[in-house]
C-alpha cells in the first residue's frame, strides 16, 4: 500500500540541534519512501544567529543526499512567533505541488478508530490510501469478509457524498456493531483484495542497529495493523 504521507515537516530544536531521536524519525521517513519536506528549526529565540547557523550546517550534513536535501530550513519560534508565517507560506507551497493520489481502481482505507457515537452507531475513521468511496455504498470488511455500508462520510469534519484517495475519513457504517471491528481492518469493495497469511518482504537493516538473527521475532506493520 502506498503510504498516506505527502510531506514530512522534521523537527529539530535550535538549542539542542540534531539528536538521536532526530536521526531515528529521519530514518524512518526514509524508510517510508516519503519524497519531500522541509525542516522546521523550533525554539529559534533562545539561540543567536551564529548558533542557529551551526544548526542549520548540522541539518544539512544529516540529510545530505536524502529527500531533504535542499528542502526549505525554516527557523520558528512558538513563543514569539517568530517564521510563523514563512512556515505557513512553506506548507501551502510544498503542498501545492503534491501530485494527486490514484481515484482509479478499488478502494482501500486501513481502519484506525472505531468508536460509537449516540444517535449514529459505529463510526470507523482511516486515510484511504486508493480509489474513492461513496455515501450508501457497500464495503466489505477484511479479513472477516463482512459486508457495511456506508450511511455516513465525513472529511475532516465535513459531511460530503464522497472521499478521495489521500483524504481522512471517517464512515458511520450500518450492519456491524462497534464492537466487531478493531483497528487493522481494511474496508473495501468485493473481490478486490486477496486475504493472505504470508508475503514476500525485503528487510533492510540500518547500519546504526544490530543484525537481525535468523528466526527472530519482529513487529511487522500493514496499513493500521501491527503484529508479531
């Protein structure tokens, strides 16, 4: 499945500079195959221009030859304001450019809430990572294989007749109770997706970690759903 992530805004605090948990979430976005970002220098007002310039060489040095490479560095301040506005005007760039995600063929959400609400019944929330979905449709549940429709479809609070790929949705969905779905589940059409126990992977191990050994146990993790 295609990751439901278009940009990613990596964080580095100005008075600490690049951390171990820095290098871990940019790692991990690599991981990913995330494509573009930027990089936000937060609590740019407790360090002078010659700090926040070392700063900015330590960024650029972490992501050199990556996807961050030559990506906006953008210094900010929450306490003063300070880039505010320059990061907004970043954000609706960046985002502007953003390619459309595929409407065509079946749909796919990964469920990662499911609650009830009065007056509605079971409401589910995702990003559908592929197609489109519509108000009244029939989904079918997976793995169970259970077919709901939709009665109800919010993005981002909004009450529409139709989600798009790449959206947040949340369905209130008829014929299944709340307490028959569980995070990890995908919704999609009949027929359209095969449900398996095994796959073929390609691990890569970074260098900073130890070997995996043979037979080791990992947490392995699909859309929403994360297992041993």
């Amino acid at each position: 499945l295609p990751i439901c992530i278009d940009l990613v805004m990596l964080h580095v605090a100005a008075d600490e500079s690049v951390m171990p948990q820095t290098r871990e979430h940019f790692e991990i976005c690599r991981l990913l195959r995330v494509s573009a970002g930027l990089v936000v220098l937060t609590k740019s007002d407790l360090v002078d221009e010659a700090t926040l310039g070392v700063v900015a060489l330590d960024v650029q040095e972490l992501v050199a030859g990556s996807f961050l490479q030559g990506a906006p560095v953008v210094p900010v301040s929450a306490r003063t304001g300070a880039g505010l506005p320059e990061l907004r005007q970043t954000l609706a760039r960046l985002g502007s450019a953003v390619p459309g995600r595929p409407t065509s063929g079946p749909p796919r959400l990964s469920i990662d809430r499911v609650f009830s609400m009065r007056g509605f019944g079971t409401v589910v929330t995702g990003s559908l990572n592929t197609g489109r979905i519509a108000l009244d449709e029939d989904l079918v549940l997976l793995p169970q294989g259970r077919t709901v429709k939709i009665r109800g479809l919010q993005v981002h609070g909004t009450k529409e007749r139709e989600a798009l790929a790449g959206q947040r949705v949340a369905l209130n969905l008829a014929g299944v109770d709340v307490d028959e779905i569980t995070r990890g589940e995908t919704l999609t059409v009949a027929d359209a997706v095969t449900v398996t126990r095994r796959v073929d992977v390609a691990v890569e191990i970074l260098p900073t970690v130890p070997a995996l050994r043979h037979g080791a146990r990992i947490r392995f993790h699909h859309g929403t759903r994360e297992l041993l």
